[in-house]
C-alpha cells in the first residue's frame, strides 16, 4: 500500500453553467499566489477546463474519473500528483462535473461529482446560485446537504449575491445548517469565458488570458475567505492505495503526438502513461510541420478541432502525404475524433467549405448539427486488431458535432444505461480509427506499443 497526506476540496454546483471553471482559475490563481502549491484536477472526461487550469498554473491538470476508472485508480491518480508538491503548504483543487450528484444518463450517481469526492474523501465547496433569492438558497442547500447520508459538503459560496446580504446568510449558514460560508460573487456581467459546440473556447484564443484572470482573481479576492477554504482542504484525510504493476515495453519506441491547435485533446494521463510504458513522445504539428517526424515508430492522432482549421490542415498537402503513407505502410496509429476526421478523405468546416484531408479512410465529416451519438460506454472488439483481440472490453466516450455517414464497424459501443448501442471504429493490426476516445488507466495500449516497437526493429 502507498499514501499520500494531501490537503484538498471540490469546487461543485447545482447545475451546469453556475461558473464552476471561472471560480476554479480565480481560486488556483488566488492560492498561488499565495505562495501556496496547487494542484488542479477535473471530475469527468472533459478536455477543455483541464486546459484553463494549467494556462492559470502552468502545469498540468488531471481528470478524475469514476467511469473511467476504479476506486484505486483515482486514489493512485490524485495521491501520485500530491506526492510531486514542492515543500511547505499544498492544496489540491478539484472542479466537479455537471450538478453535484448527476451521473450516468441523468439517473445515476455514477460518475458523478459526487461518487468522486465520497470516493477520494474530499471535502465540498458548493456554489450557489444566490441571484434573484436570499433565504430560498439556504433552502436549496439544505436540500443538497440531506440528499445523501453523507454529502460531503463542508462549505458553500454564493454566486451572483449582493456583498450587502453575505454577512447574513453566513450566520445562518453556520448556525443552521452546520457548514461554513466561505464567500460570494458579485454579479459579474463583464466577466465571462465563450463557448462553442464543444464547450468553452480554449484559454489560447482569449487575448491576455493569464492578466485577465489575475485581475479577476483580484477583484474577487476580498469575497474569498482563502483561509477557510485551506482549512476545508485540510479535513481530508491521507489518500492510500494499492500498488499495481505497469506493462513496459522494452524497446523505447518514439511516439509522434500531433500536438497543436487543430489536435489539443489530450488526456494528460495517456500522455504520462505512454511515458511511463516505456514510450519517448515526440510533439509536432500538422498545421506547421511538413511531414511526419522521421525517427518516429508511431502516431497519436488526438481530438481537437481540425474543423476550425480546415483550409489550413488541407492545404499542408506535405504532411497530408506524410501521414497517409506513414499509416498505409503499417506505421502503429492510434486516432481519435478529430485525428480520426483527418484521416478521412474529406472535412466540410463550418462554413459548408469542402477540403481535402489524409485519405487514409474512405467518406467526409460534415457538420450534423447536434450531438448525435455522445456519452460513456464500453466498447467491444467484434474482431481482432491493435487494441486487442475479439471481445476486448474497455470505457470510452463520445462526443462530437461533426459526423460521417459511415463510421466502421470493428467495435460495439454500448451505452451503461438504457442498453443502446451502435457499431463503430476502424481496426487493423496497425490502426485503430475512431470517434470514441480512449483513456489509458481504463486500457493500456499495450499492444499499440508492441507493435511501435516491432516497427522501430523492421529494418
């Protein structure tokens, strides 16, 4: 067994769109500071928030996620990032999913913020959205407080609340519900981040985003009783874990990552994870570069947003050609969504324009206008290939606007609850090609790393 001592809360919401990732980046940006480490982290499979907190820290953040993974898994996941903090005061923040207790398909508490702080043992701060009522949040609150046995929740601040009324509804938070009142938001209505199909737009498209966010920390500062909100995270109690053996490759085969602002989805777990099989990674761009990295044994094509930069992917025809003889001679590939739309003959971007892409695969991405397929399920192999045999069973999601009209046929992926299901995903020995993303504590790509290996030793 390992643990870890590793002060730490949850920052949750009744619902979606309560401002969950604008009060994280304030609160990491407030902490540090503060001269205090932080160490950020995400409940659920979302790619982008992730992305807000290391522009705020400049390290990476970490998703949390009890789909995904099981109960050792997260506790290794959270205590192995506790135990890399500097000497002297460290905090973890964890910014929860949806509303506090929605899961799988909005019946469950899988997967829910909720399973993830009774599960690591984390303390939760709540926010509430004060506008437009006083006493009735306090009434709401009581409700998410008694929902459960134990809810997990320690602390509360209010949104959208007049400064004038916080004095008040602390004492009656304390008195009358038992939790502390650690602070408000004004209404702040020159203070948002923008969202697009897939969610918010990346922190890289916001002009002067660090400064922006300092600021806003600043302006938020004097509602924040960061104090409080330490003394929170110190109620968690030590993290523990049994030790599991990794699979490594004995080769070091180099895997080229396509890393830019096209292809930016990334589990940082999968990366550290291929690192830690043995793998040495190596970032290019398709957008950029001219072609493949030459040493390179193989490919990771990522999910992003190769549809706002159609015309540009398209007319790098160098690395087009690069990548469709690279995979068409047997180079190990691993493509998901948006690496799997690249190697279509064709995307359509978003203003109905055509263009060209790698034509490793036959059939177009279009936009279709709604998520039409999207959500956790777990894919089986329905036949041999680079990520296991017949049968192989392993987590993955979906979540995508663009679509094709056929999407291949080598997995089922069956949703956990309702029993849909739908074909999906291209296999051969040396490729895997699909919508669905993987997550490598849920499967180990042991077979893709094989196989780079056997292609670094071909010649």
């Amino acid at each position: 067994m390992a643990q870890a001592d590793f002060p730490r809360f949850m920052l949750a919401a009744e619902g979606s769109g309560q401002g969950k990732t604008l009060l994280t980046c304030a609160l990491l940006a407030m902490f540090q500071s503060e001269g205090i480490f932080v160490q950020a982290f995400k409940c659920g499979p979302d790619y982008i928030d992730p992305m807000y907190h290391q522009a705020v820290l400049g390290r990476p953040s970490y998703n949390l996620d009890g789909f995904f993974s099981d109960e050792n898994a997260l506790r290794f996941l959270m205590g192995r990032h506790a135990k890399g903090a500097k000497e002297g005061r460290q905090v973890g923040v964890v910014e929860g999913v949806m509303g506090y207790y929605d899961g799988l398909g909005g019946l469950s508490e899988r997967a829910s913020s909720y399973e993830t702080a009774r599960c690591l043992g984390i303390p939760v701060v709540l926010i509430m959205d004060a506008s437009k009522r006083s006493l009735s949040a306090l009434a709401a609150l009581k409700g998410f407080l008694e929902y459960r046995p134990e809810s997990m929740v320690r602390g509360v601040i209010f949104n959208r609340l007049s400064p004038a009324l916080f004095p008040g509804l602390k004492e009656r938070v304390e008195t009358e519900l038992g939790i502390r009142a650690v602070g408000f938001l004004p209404k702040l209505s020159d203070i948002v981040l923008e969202s697009r199909h897939l969610g918010l737009i990346l922190p890289g498209e916001i002009p002067e985003f660090q400064k922006k966010i300092n600021r806003m920390a600043k302006t938020l500062r004097p509602g924040i009783d960061l104090e409080g909100l330490f003394s929170i995270a110190k109620e968690a109690g030590p993290l523990s874990w049994a030790l599991r053996e990794v699979f490594r490759i004995q080769k070091e085969p180099v895997i080229a990552v396509a890393r830019d602002e096209a292809f930016c989805f990334y589990y940082e777990d999968n990366l550290e994870t291929l690192e830690r099989m043995g793998a040495r990674l190596l970032f290019f761009s398709p957008l950029q570069d001219q072609e493949l990295p030459g040493e390179c044994d193989g490919l990771y094509l990522g999910g992003g947003y190769p549809e706002l930069y159609a015309r540009e992917l398209s007319e790098n025809i160098s690395m087009r050609e690069s990548i469709r003889l690279a995979v068409q001679s047997g180079l190990p590939c691993l493509a998901e969504c948006g690496g799997y739309l690249y190697l279509k003959e064709a995307l359509w971007d978003e203003q109905g324009q055509r263009f060209p892409m790698a034509g490793v695969l036959t059939g177009e991405g279009k936009n279709s206008g709604r998520l039409g397929r999207f959500g956790y399920g777990t894919m089986t192999a329905n036949r041999n290939g680079l990520l296991g045999e017949a049968g192989t069973k392993f987590a993955a999601h979906e979540f995508h606007y663009w679509d094709c009209a056929e999407n291949g046929d080598a997995f089922c992926f069956k949703k956990p609850l309702g029993g849909r299901s739908w074909d999906c995903g291209y296999m051969t020995e040396s490729l895997y090609a699909g919508f669905p993303h993987l997550y490598f504590y849920g499967y180990e790509p042991c077979n893709f790393l094989r196989k780079a290996a056997e292609w670094r030793n071909r010649i």
